[in-house]
C-alpha cells in the first residue's frame, strides 16, 4: 500500500523530492493552498508531480458521512485506504460576532476532536469504541488528514487556528511515535501551524507513556482521564488501573512539564451513585494538592444498554462547588454533539 505524502515532516520530504525547495512548494500546496491532487500544483515540474504520484497518495482519508448536531458540532466518518473507518469532530467553541456596522469583533474558533487508533485496546466500561476492539494505529498521516479534511470542508482557512484535542478514538499515548510526529508536522509555520499549546492529548493514564512524553518536551498540554479517586471503582471503570494505578498517574503528572501559565486538565467522568458524592471530591482535593490542575466535570452520557446514569444536576454543581472553594480550579463541561453522539467516550465507527 502506498505511503501518504502526509507521513513525511518537510525535511524528509526534502530527502523524497529535489532540490530541496520543492518540499517548501509541496507543502504550501498541500498545507496552505489546500490541493486536493498532486496535477493541480502548478509550479511542481512535471516530473516531480509523476515521480510523486507513482510513489505515493496525497490524502488517506475519504468523507464517508457527516452528521450535524443542533449545537452546530459535525461529526466526520471517514474511510481509511484499508477500508477501516474512524471518527473526527469539529467542535465550534465561539461563534462569529459582528458589531451593529457588520464589522468583525472577534472570529470564530473551532476545536478538532481527531482519532488517534481505529479502534482501543484500553476497554474503558464507559465507552463505545471501546466496545470495537483494537484494530491498528493510525500513520501521523492519517492523524494530519482529520484536521486537513475538516478544515478544508468548513473552509477554514489555513491561517485561522483551531485546537486540537486528541480525545477521539483509541489512546494517543499507545501510539506515542506517530503521535509525536504528527504534533511536529502540525506545528511546522509552513504548514498548518498549530502550535503544541494549542494541541491537547488526553490519556487514560498510561503513566510510562507519561513519563515518555514529558522527556520528548514537546510542548503540548495534557489531559488526564481520572473518573475516580479510588482504585477499586476506577478499576472497574478503565481495567489499564490495574497496570497503572492512581497513583502512578498522578507521580507521572507531577514529572510532567507544564507551561507555567497552563494547567494538567483532569477530567472526571460523573456518574450517578458511582463517584459524584462529596466524600469523591474531598478525596480529589487531597489528591490533586501541588499540581496546577483544573478538573472538567462531565456528565455521563447513557447510550442505548449502558450501566451507568446520568448525575444529577444538583449533585454536579455542589461537587462542583466544593473543588472551586477548596481551591482546585473546576468546571462542568457541557458534552457538545450529544445528539448525534460525538460527546465524550461516544466515539464509535459505525458504517453509515
Ligand atoms: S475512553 Fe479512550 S482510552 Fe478508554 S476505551 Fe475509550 S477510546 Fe480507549
């Protein structure tokens, strides 16, 4: 099977096309000029453009579906050339606000929920990809061209920034390297320039992975999938805190570089019964002490047969409360795309 041009950092691409500077040319088109076939980069020679397409293919990813939520979240199917499928999300964060002269006050921002696996080995009991299986990792390529997809079919341009979250399908960290180089290739200023703080992988707590990740000192912001504070729920919840448990992870967050003005962000899977009590968030208070963390209550999302329910919305806002006035930094985060299930843990490659 062929390679994807998307694979390849621009210095490699050096290595693949000469001179040097075609790989720059390659990828403003690619990047910057959103080319959707290697013929149409007009100031690629000819020879190249051949030499380019016998070798490789441009984009791995083909828009099988798009489903759109009535908070204006769109969720992406694509197929993979092996016929796998995975999920992506564009997330509106602000919408476009104009003054009463039409002028522009501030533009829209969008965060990109991209998949990182098809499929996970973790077996999170709350999830639905989980339920899938472990198929393969995805190529740096394959985890570019979710971001490249999207923002070419929303015609966002190349220099509006978006966020990226790796929350999608699969464990990031259980795919450290093509993750790392993806991270590398987003942010190259030549490319789509998404610098590593506004890019966030969010882990189910693979603490060795962690460690690994903080020595590659990327730059990138880390979001811990904790769920619970004790370790018998928590291993009936993610079976991986067997192998590393509570407090492994949270060793590994404090080894872990932070940018002074960021935060670890810990999310917290609130369920009704199971963890959403003030006896959890005085132990999550003990637990976070000395870490810069900001804790993202979410609200469990049933799915059809699940286990678990919903939280109250009196029990998430005194939980809530007790975090904030024990001086740890804690919001509810609304779940976007509930609707079309492209909120948290919802993931799943269902065929069209
Ligand atoms: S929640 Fe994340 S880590 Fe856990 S099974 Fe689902 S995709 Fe894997």
């Amino acid at each position: 099977m062929k390679k994807s041009v998307l694979d390849f950092t621009k210095d490699e691409l050096s290595q693949i096309v000469k001179p040097s500077f075609r790989a720059k040319q390659l990828y403003h088109w690619i990047y910057q000029k959103y080319a959707n076939s290697f013929e149409e980069m007009k100031n690629i020679p000819k020879d190249i453009k051949e030499q380019l397409s016998d070798n490789y293919i441009l984009n791995p990813l083909e828009i099988v579906k798009i489903e759109e939520s009535s908070d204006g979240s769109k969720k992406y199917l694509f197929r993979l050339t092996d016929g796998f499928t995975i999920e992506s999300v564009l997330l509106p964060m602000k919408k476009e606000k104009v003054d009463e002269d039409g002028k522009i006050i501030h533009l829209s921002k969008y965060s990109i929920c991209v998949s990182s696996q098809v499929g996970c080995k973790i077996g999170c009991a709350f999830c639905l990809t989980a339920k899938e299986g472990f198929k393969r990792d995805l190529t740096p390529g394959e985890i570019i061209a979710q971001v490249l997809e999207i923002k070419k079919d929303n015609d966002i341009a190349q220099n509006r920034r978006v966020n990226i979250v790796y929350m999608g399908m699969g464990e990031p960290l259980d795919n450290i390297n093509n993750l790392a180089k993806a991270i590398e290739i987003f942010k190259d200023p030549e490319g789509l320039a998404i610098g590593a703080r506004r890019q966030t992988i969010s882990t189910s707590g693979l603490s060795a992975q962690i460690e690994k990740l903080g020595k590659m000192n990327l730059g990138v912001l880390l979001a811990i999938s904790l769920h619970a504070v004790d370790d018998e729920l928590r291993e009936k919840l993610m079976p991986i805190n067997r192998a590393y448990n509570i407090e492994s992870v949270i060793n590994a967050v404090r080894s872990f570089p932070i940018d002074a003005r960021k935060r670890v962000m810990f999310e917290y899977l609130v369920m009704k019964g199971l963890n959403d009590d003030i006896k959890s968030a005085k132990k999550l208070v003990k637990l976070l002490s000395g870490i810069r963390a900001k804790v993202n209550l979410i609200y469990f999302n049933p799915y059809p047969n699940s286990p678990f329910q919903r939280p109250s919305q009196k029990d998430m806002f005194e939980f809530k409360e007790y975090l904030n006035n024990h001086s740890v930094l804690c919001t509810i985060r609304q779940s976007k795309g509930l609707d079309i299930s492209a909120a948290c843990g919802q993931l799943y490659s269902s065929q069209p």
